[in-house]
C-alpha cells in the first residue's frame, strides 16, 4: 500500500553467485499446505559493497514458484548480507522495507549501518527481493512505461474521462495476464513468507528474527502465522491493518492522506513568511487546488497535469522531511509561475514511483491476489465518491492506482487470519497521524498478537519511525533486539509513547540537500502499503 518517492534511494546492490535448494520431502505449515523441507545447500556470497555500505555482500537462492511443487519449477530469490563480526551471534535478522514490491537489498546496510555497532555486530543482517522483485527473476513489468505523463485527470468530470481511466485500469490487468499468466497465480503473501522460509533453511537457522516496515509488516505477521515455532524475534514498524487487507485499507488511506495533505498546508501557512502562500491552512489548501486546475488546463513542463502533481505531493504524506522541497516547488509555481520548478519536483519525488514498472506491477499482483476485490465498478465508483466528497486530495488517485483488481485475471485467495498465541512477545511501532497505515491498524494487530507491545508516537505522521532519528522509539527497538525486552503498561493499547519529532524547518537556500537520516530510510522504503 505504498508508493516509492523517486529520492534519495539507496545505491541498489549487485547480485552475484548462486545456490539452489535440492528438493525433498514436503512438510506443513500451521495452515495445512506444503512446503520444501530440504536442508539447504550452504549459501554463496560475494562482495557487492557499496561506497555507502562497503561491507555488503550478495547471493541468490532458488525456491519453489509453486510452494505444493517443490520439485517444479523454481524462482530465484536475490540476498544481501551485513555478516555479523561478533564472537556470539544471535542469527539472521532479515529486513524489508514494504510494498508490495520494494527492493530490500540496499535495505541491509541501511539497518546494520543504524543500529548501535554492538548490537548490529551480533546479527547477520539480510535483504533481499522478494519474488517477482528487482533483482530477483523473473521479474514482474506488465505495462512499461504505464506512469508516463500526461495522465488523464484521477478526478472524472464526466463519464467519458471515467470510462478512460477504467479502459487503462483494464488493459493493465489484462497485460499482466498476457505476459505473466504463468506466475500471477504464484504472486501472493502466503507465497512470499514460504520463500522466507526457503531462506532461513539456506541460511542454517533454526529460527529467524524479523524486522518489516508497512507491508512489510503484514509479510512478517503472515510468516509469524504459518510458521510460529521459527520465530525469534519479531518487529513491524508502521503496521498494517490486517482486517482491512486490502479493499478497505486503502479507502481508510484515502482519509489519512487528505488529513497529512491538510497539515502541511498548516506547516506552510505557519511559514507563509518564506513561502507566501497563506497564512491560514484553508488559504493554502485553496492555492493547492487552484495550481491542480491550473495544471489541468496546461501541464506544468509539459509533464505534470493534476495526476502527476498527486503523485508529487503523495510522499509528503509519507514523510514530513520532504514538506519544505514540495512547499518551495508549489510557491514557485504560484507565486512566479515557475513550471520548471514543478517538473523537477515531480522527476525527484514521483518519478520512478513504487519502485518504477516493476514495482508496481508486484504491487498489483499480490494485492490482487491476497484477497477478493469489488468486481461490481458501482461500488468502487460510490465508495470513492464518498471519500472524496470528504477527502479529495488522493480518493480517486488511489482507486485507479488499485483499479486493476477490479478485472483481475487470477481468483483472489482469503487473507490470512494472523491472530497468533504461539510467537514471542512481538514490538511493534506506530506512529498517530500515519497516512499509510492508520494508527488502527497498529492497535488492531496489538490485540491479534498475544504478547506483543505496542510502542506509539504520539502526534506522529511519518511512515516508517524506527532508525529517523527518533531516540525514544530506538531506545525500545534496541532494547528488545539486544534481549527480547518488551515494553508494559500504558494508556489507550499503548504499553509505551513516545513524542514526535519537531516539525521540519523551510529551506534556508535554493540548493539545500535533502540526505538526511530520516530521508535515507524513506528512500528505502516502497511507498503505498
């Protein structure tokens, strides 16, 4: 459920060597399916380091497309490794940064490169693609090129412009079908956590410890339900709401993002000294709609129309980091009429979004896959025009983002009932005022899991509050990485809070950077879920 922002992401790894998996006896899962057993031949890695993370190291394994074939035909899986330099080990803590289809391999050094040295030396941690993903093969491009501007208006004013966009969501499934009909069936989370099993089997660990961020989270929840007992330690920063998996999730975003809209036109108002928007937020958020009517009548740069600049703005809702580069972008537009400006916003936070054609094809494919969606178009057409009539700003962006799983060519699977009494006590952070993932999600998975702590940020919105910069929030996940300690008590489902992080700060020159902390993690993450 989420869209990359085109930043600041992280130099991706080189993949080298490989290792297959030799097929044998199938056992179960919790929920009564096959999956490989065999011991694993051991895992060959080599040098991919990066001038950001030298140490990393890269590897591939196969394993089975499908997980009731073992011996049938195999996928390959790409891996990175930070390898852990200390004496005792406490095994493999491996990572993901969300999606569906956000690359994980960069994510490793990331993650050994921001916990405290002594706790990092301790784990071997590992990224990886998940199947259909960037570096993994084959890897998932239904329609290249399918973002490409000028897109038509999100927003229909009449029933022509809504048929339009209802054509392009078709021909997307159905290219999808055409191209990879062999492997949507395969395209799911249930699928994705037997691979992690795959993984730790080549890894040569009786147990895994597991750190994902918003749909990442899910992944980890699904892994933790099929397989309880291989579970050390579990954490899910920014957490999915498993009951809404995922129709109804993505109209609770359609409502959260209208809200972080909102407040950064408060955060700009409040600096209508520098940026000379407004000095209420309503004032803002009028010029926002009037530059999108603006831009409808005549692209900015030739390459951003009302679709485009939903797009731009979409990862503010993610993190607020990125409010002072879309507020001088949206002042210069308005104030000097500076088109350039625009389309260099768009080319830096929207283009390549999700991952780029291969993400977003993995996206579509697992979620419409995991679970049934609408096929009747009336309520898709009536749920949105409730929500924008509400909530405009990004309501019928994310339907059609999603509108090819209203033609999908493979039958929807029944999501997973994560409900688990049988892991270690899980952490899980979350933020208030997350667009992403609302805060309800976090609570409802809080309650599924037996055990598990539920650590807030208060007055937060960013997704994904682990490793920011926020010492309060990483005092906790260092804790319990060090030792499993879990927080206790606490007010209104939270057993610890934490405050938010101040507000960010204009931009003080033309050409400030944007390589902060908590950029770089964002820059990582896979943006809508």
């Amino acid at each position: 459920m989420t869209k990359r922002a085109g930043i600041l992401v992280a130099v991706g790894a080189t993949v080298a060597g490989l290792v297959t998996v030799a097929p044998s006896a199938a056992s179960t899962t919790s929920d009564g399916s096959a999956v490989t057993t065999a011991a694993a031949a051991p895992l060959t890695w080599t040098a991919c380091g990066t001038k950001t993370y030298p140490r990393l190291q890269c590897s591939t394994i196969r394993a089975p497309l499908d997980h009731d074939r073992p011996s049938g035909r195999q996928v390959t899986l790409a891996l990175s490794r930070i390898p852990h330099t200390a004496k005792n080990t406490q095994g493999p803590l491996l990572v993901n940064p969300g999606g569906p289809g956000g690359s994980g391999l960069s994510m490793a050094g990331f993650v050994a490169a921001s916990l405290p040295a002594g706790l990092a030396a301790g784990y071997d941690v590992i990224g990886f693609d998940p199947r259909g993903v960037g570096r993994s093969t084959p890897a998932l491009d239904c329609v290249p090129k399918h973002f490409d501007p000028v897109r038509p208006d999100t927003v229909p004013d009449s029933h022509e412009a809504e048929e339009a966009n209802r054509d392009r969501a078709a021909s997307f499934a159905a290219a999808c079908g055409e191209k990879h009909g062999d492997l949507l069936p395969f395209m799911d989370t249930v699928s994705a956590a037997k691979d992690l099993d795959v993984i730790r089997r080549a890894l040569g660990a009786p147990r895994i410890n597991y750190f994902g961020y918003s749909y990442g989270t899910y992944l980890g929840a699904v892994y933790a339900k099929l397989f309880p007992e291989r579970v050390r330690r579990l954490v899910l920063d920014s957490v999915v709401d498993p009951d809404g998996v995922w129709y109804e999730d993505n109209l609770g975003q359609d409502h959260a993002f209208d809200a972080r809209h909102k407040a950064f036109a408060a955060w700009v108002a409040k600096n209508h000294a520098t940026y000379g928007l407004g000095t209420g937020p309503a004032r803002v958020e009028a010029a926002w709609y009037r530059m999108r009517a603006a831009v409808k009548a005549h692209p900015a740069g030739g390459a951003v129309g009302p679709s485009e600049l939903e797009d731009t703005f979409l990862p503010g809702g993610y993190y607020d980091g990125y409010w002072p580069h879309l507020a001088r972008a949206f002042a210069a537009y308005v104030n000097d009429g500076d088109e350039d400006a625009l389309a260099a916003a768009h080319e830096d936070f929207a283009a390549g979004g999700s991952g780029g054609d291969n993400g977003y094809a993995v996206y579509t494919a697992v979620q419409c896959r995991d679970s049934a969606w609408p096929r009747t178009w009336t309520t898709w057409r009536n749920d949105t025009w409730r929500a924008h009539r509400k909530s405009p700003f990004m309501a019928w962006n994310n339907t059609w983002y999603n509108a090819p799983c209203a033609t999908w060519p493979v039958e929807p699977l029944n999501p997973v009932r994560v409900s688990n009494h049988e892991i270690p006590p899980a952490l899980l952070l979350q933020a208030t005022d997350d667009a992403a993932t609302p805060y309800e999600g976090g609570v409802t998975l809080h309650r599924k899991l037996k055990g598990s702590a539920l650590v807030v940020e208060q007055g937060g919105g960013n997704h994904g509050i682990s490793l920011s910069g926020n010492d309060c929030l990483d005092a906790y996940l260092v804790d319990y990485l060090t030792d499993g300690t879990v927080p206790r008590g606490g007010g209104s489902g939270a057993d610890a809070v934490c405050d938010a992080l101040p507000e960010p700060k204009p931009l003080t020159t033309a050409k400030s950077g944007t390589k902060t902390r908590g950029s770089t993690l964002h820059g990582l993450l896979g943006f809508r879920g």
